[in-house]
C-alpha cells in the first residue's frame, strides 16, 4: 500500500469517528437543551414571519402611494391642502390689518402733564 491510500484510509476512519462521537453528544443533550433548541428555532421562525410581514405592509404602502401620485389624486390633494393653508394665513393677515386700523382709528386720551 502506498502513503497515499494509507492517508487516505486514516482521513475516512477519522471522519467516522468524529460523527460517531457527534451522534454520541447528540443523544447526550438534555432535555432543557433540547428544550431550549426547539424555543430558539420557533423565535427564529416568527420573527422571520414578522420580518416578512412587515416588508410586504412596507411594500403595500409604497404601491398605494405610488398609484396615488399616478392617478393625480395626491397632487391634487396637495394642491387643496396648500390653497386652504394660504386662505387660512390671508384670513389671519386681514383680522390682523383690521384690528389694527381699528387700534389707530382710535383717539387717544394722553394725560396732560401737572405742572
């Protein structure tokens, strides 16, 4: 036999043994660890189905607004809201120029000064 398949045979028995042992541990786990395994992989799969969940609301929303802003719906909505915002300001601009017209429309009563 040559060093070659000698190497080769020590490599598969060693490879044997260390699943052997592997399978060993295995069987050896106590039931908190595998307990505690079975807990981390259902954590795992709901935040998973959480993530996803979350990515396809994510998605919905991105899909709602955009066929919003196509159809021309929120640029008008847009439009409307900055017309009321500008009413809104004149409104308050003109009871402002009112009330004061109305302060300086008014006489003033300054006391004389006693000598």
């Amino acid at each position: 036999m040559s060093t070659r398949s000698i190497s080769c045979i020590v490599l598969v028995l060693l490879a044997s043994l260390s699943l052997d042992l592997a399978a060993k541990e295995h069987k050896r786990m106590s039931p908190k660890a595998e307990e505690a395994s079975e807990i981390a992989r259902q954590t795992e799969a709901e935040q998973l189905k959480k993530a996803r969940e979350a990515a396809r609301a994510t998605q919905d929303r991105e899909q709602a607004v955009l066929e919003r802003q196509q159809s021309g719906e929120w640029q008008e909505a847009q439009r409307e809201k900055a017309q009321r915002q500008f009413n809104e300001r004149e409104r308050r601009e003109s009871k402002y120029l009112k009330e004061a017209r109305e302060a300086a429309a008014q006489e003033r009563k300054i006391p004389k000064p006693k000598s």
